[in-house]
C-alpha cells in the first residue's frame, strides 16, 4: 500500500492507493479526480519541469524555464542534464523554446519570463 496526497484540486486527500492482481484500488479520495491521479501516480508518474538556463547576457546570467508538458518522472535527471548543455543568446521571450523535442518527448523547454525582452539587451 502506498499513501499519497492528491494535489488536484484544493481537497488535498489522503489517498491510500494498492496494486493488487485485480487493478488499483484507491480509498480517501472525495472525488473522482483523487482516483484518475492516483493511478496515474502508480503506474505512469508524469510532472511539468521549472528550472534555469545560463544566458550569454551579464545582466541576466539565468533564464528561468519550464517544460511546456509533463514528462515521465524517470526521464527529469536527462533532462536536466540536457538544459544544462544549454546557454541561450538571443532575447526570448515567455513561451518561446529554448529546447525543442526534448529528449524526443514531443515536450519543449520554453522561456517562463520575458526578462532578456523587458532589458533591450
């Protein structure tokens, strides 16, 4: 049995979730959102990526940036390690990627502030 804490709605239940040879059984849930997030949790664990990227602009050495979808939990150290090969030398903008397809996901890793923009760099 695994416990969990659902973070979809502002409820935050306590989910008790097991895998058993018939399915997952979810208990705790108040809604049936709980019960989609738990399995998902279990069997397919996703999640949207926040970090930073260097820049090649003294006055902002660090762009933050986020995934633009989730990616399989296992795959976040890759592609960190992926965005730390990256150093951005053009203003981009909110929205605009600074990695496209990362690591062949269908997932871009995109500007989260128009910082590099608002500077006239």
């Amino acid at each position: 049995m695994k416990e969990l804490i659902c973070v979809l709605c502002p409820n935050g239940c306590r989910l008790r979730v097991e895998k058993t040879a018939e399915g997952i059984t979810v208990t705790g849930n108040r809604c049936g959102r709980g019960k989609d997030f738990a399995e998902a949790e279990i069997t397919n664990p996703v999640r949207t990526v926040t970090t930073t990227v260097r820049t090649v602009f003294p006055e902002t050495p660090v762009l933050p940036v986020r995934t633009d979808g989730e990616i399989p939990k296992g795959k976040i150290r890759d592609l960190i390690e992926a965005v730390n090969g990256i150093t951005v030398a053009e203003p981009v903008g909110i929205g605009e990627a600074v990695l496209k397809d990362a690591l062949g996901l269908g997932i871009n890793v995109i500007a989260a502030d128009n910082i590099l923009r608002e500077q006239e760099v």
